[in-house]
C-alpha cells in the first residue's frame, strides 16, 4: 500500500498554486473513478436474470395427451409417464391448425423457454403470442420445430437450447424466445400450428427469465 504523508498547514497558511490545481485534479480523478465503478455495477445489477420453472402448466385451451398415450394418425407415442420434468403434450390432429394451447403466466418476463417437437417436422409451423395485461400483443411467427423421431442437429432456424430423450429415442427439444417487449406484463402466451403438413407439440414445462430488480430501502 501507498503510504502517504499529509501537508499540514496552518491558517493563514499560503498555498502555492500547483499543490491547489493538483488537490483539484486528484479529486477529480477520485470522482470519475468513482463513477466508473459505480457504472459497473448498475450494468452488473442491469444484467442480472432469474430463471422461473413452471411445472405441470395447465392451458387454457386445446387438448393434451399423456406422453406414452398413441395419437390418432400417429404410430408410436413417447413410451414413457414421464420424460424429464414433462408429463403431458398439447397438439392439434394431423392435418389441423390453429391454437394447440394457452398459458397463463401473468408475470414481466424476458424471454421464455418451451419444450417442443413435431411428428413431420423440421419445418417452420409454430407461432407464439405474447398477450399482455394492457390488451396489446405481440406474435413471433415462423418459428422452426424439429422432427421428434430422431434427434436433429440444432441448425440456425429456431436452434434448441438442450434436448431430453424418450425410452424410444423420440425427443423433446427446448427452445427459447424473447419477449418483445419485456417492459409490458405478460398475461398469457399461446402456442398456434400454422400447417396442415406437421404436427407440432408443446410439453407442460415453461422456463421464463426475467430481470431481477434489486431492493430498495
């Protein structure tokens, strides 16, 4: 550590002016160092996310399917109660589209993670609305889900953030997306299929992040 010797002076004193501009100038240097670190930490405490699990979610709308339950149209079901954290699935009929199912949240959120893949896939057929509390919403289109009979490369359309396996080696994928506008408090989201040619499926589990806002006295 720097010792440091202070210049005592005695009233009446008379200082010389460069030890005055130099006091002003450490001074100076001392507050905008300050001010370096305490812009530091209000990005820190900006960055900071919590993640949410929400387990067994309940729609809203739509049909839901036990994971080892056989689908009509479809050949093989998932083989297993419980896959991961998932113990149920939303879909529509082979050939139907439309709202598979709704969640309400109701919660400021940054981004939400849902658990996903469809019979036929590997195309671009699933849309989610972002409904909030002020009746606004906001619809993320085009959304790629990949075919669940065998476990795909992530790709650059909708990439997977992790995936769990089934018994049978059928996949779960689960995906991510921003919430537009994440000062807005979600109300609900839905989960729509856009094509006739997949059938796309959403699991129970949601994961949302959401910013962490520090305490104040």
């Amino acid at each position: 550590m720097v010792e440091f010797e202070p210049i005592k002076k005695n009233a009446g004193d008379v200082i010389r002016s460069e030890d005055w501009n130099k006091i002003q100038e450490d001074i100076k240097a001392d507050l905008e160092e300050l001010e370096r670190k305490l812009q530091e930490l209000r990005d820190y405490t900006d960055s900071m996310q919590e993640t949410t699990t929400l387990l067994n979610v309940s729609s809203l709308g739509g049909t839901s399917y036990d994971l080892n339950e056989v689908i009509r149209h479809e050949t093989t079901s998932y083989e297993s109660p419980i896959i991961g954290l998932l113990t149920k699935q939303w879909l529509l009929e082979k050939g139907k589209t439309g709202e598979i199912c709704k969640f309400g949240v109701v919660t400021h959120l940054n981004s939400i993670d849902y658990w996903s893949g469809a019979e036929n896939g590997d195309k671009k057929v699933l849309e989610v609305v972002f409904d909030y509390i002020d009746g606004t919403n906001a619809v993320i289109g085009g959304l790629f889900v990949h075919d669940r009979s065998k476990l795909r490369p992530k790709g650059v359309d909708n990439p997977y953030v992790e995936y769990i396996l089934a018994p049978n080696e059928y996949v779960w994928y689960r995906y991510r997306i921003a919430n537009p506008n994440p000062q807005k408090e979600v109300l609900n989201i839905s989960f729509r299929c856009t094509s006739p040619d997949c059938t796309p499926r959403i699991g129970n589990v949601l994961h949302y992040k959401s910013k962490i806002t520090p305490a104040t006295s």
